[in-house]
C-alpha cells in the first residue's frame, strides 16, 4: 500500500473522530490503527477480509464506527469480540481502551491467524485472539460480548441473549431488523437501549442487558 493511501486514511480517522464525537485518543493509538488499515489492506489480496478498503469509507465504516462504541463499554474489564473477522470492533476497542481486556474470537484459521499478527506489530497488549467457533467457547467469563457483521447472526445472537447472565451485556452493531428479530425472541426479558451511529442512514448500536 502506498503510503499516500495510509497518510489518507490517517487524516480521515482524525477527522473523523471530531465528527463523531470520540473519546481523545494519543498519537500512538491513531498510528496503531494506521498500522491496522495498511495490514489490512495487503492481507487482503490474499484473503477475503473486507470489501471496503479505501481509506476515506474504511476509516469512516470500520474504525469510527467501532470506535462509536468505545463510549458504552462502561465498567467492563472484559470484552468479547463475537466473529471478530478483521478485527472489527475489536482491535480499534482495544487500541482505544488499554484497560479493558479484548478477546477477539474468530473460527477461521486465516483470519486468526491474521489478528494474531496484528497483535504483534501493533503491540496490543490487551488483545487477545481465540481461534474457535462460538458454539464450543466458553463465554460466561466476559463482562462485555459484542458483535459486529457476523455470519450467521440470526443464528447465532438469540443463543447470546439467552444464555447471558445478569451482569453481562451485549453491544451489538447491527441494522434495524436485527435488533428487531432478537427483541421479538427476547420478549420482555431483557432491556435494550439503542443508538444511532453518526454517518449512517440505518445502522445503530444496540445494547442488551438483564
């Protein structure tokens, strides 16, 4: 990648992150997640991470908008990225939130083993990589799950929101007819809070607790 492209990507996140009203964030993280974007890039002309790659809508679309999220992590310790991918939201939540632990969980092998390689360069010390698929993962010790385009969602999500305990959270990114499928499966039994992202016609972020 050239580094015109990266110098892009850098302006827009830094743009960005006034426009959405984002926590401050240190010369540092903003070059952490640069690093991101430019591993992002050259891994993906060998492995299908992502569709979006142009700095201005991969800033936008992937790191601001995981960013948003950074704002309702509360006093999680804890954090679990459900089908991390790339690395979204996971790695941008990390990298802005040094105290907050992050696993990223990702069943495919490719993609783990290219979060476990951002771990290194970035030097992350508080993300972690689990290789695994949900349904055999041992969840019940995260404060925080969250989830961010993952496959088979609708699959997926309504075994969460069963299965939570009374002090975890589910922050999901999602569209208005996801959330409205899992509060059709919830009933009344949990409470769900949701927030529009900034830039977005439909998406939000929705929050499920006990």
């Amino acid at each position: 990648m050239s580094l015109h492209k990266e110098n892009e990507f850098r302006l827009a996140l830094e743009t960005l992150a006034v426009s959405f009203c984002l926590e401050a964030m240190s010369e540092r993280q903003f070059d952490q997640l640069a690093k991101h974007y430019a591993m992002l890039v050259h891994w993906n002309r060998r492995i299908n991470l992502t569709r979006v790659i142009e700095p201005k809508e991969a800033a936008r679309l992937h790191y601001a908008e995981s960013l948003f999220g950074a704002r309702f992590i509360g006093d999680a310790t804890s954090l679990l990225d459900i089908g991390s991918g790339a690395g979204f939201p996971g790695v941008p939540l990390a990298v802005a939130r040094p105290d907050v632990r992050v696993t990223a969980l990702e069943a495919n092998k490719k993609k783990s083993l290219f979060l476990k390689e951002v771990k290194d360069e970035l030097k992350v010390e508080n993300f972690t990589v689990a290789t695994a698929r949900f349904e055999s993962f041992d969840w019940s010790g995260f404060d925080l799950l969250t989830s961010r385009a993952l496959d088979r969602a609708e699959t997926i999500l309504p075994a969460v929101v069963e299965q939570m305990t009374g002090r975890q959270r589910l922050m999901l990114y999602c569209a208005p007819e996801l959330l409205t499928a899992l509060e059709q499966f919830s009933g009344s039994t949990l409470a769900v809070e949701a927030h529009p992202i900034p830039q977005s016609e439909s998406r939000l972020i929705a929050i499920f607790s006990r």
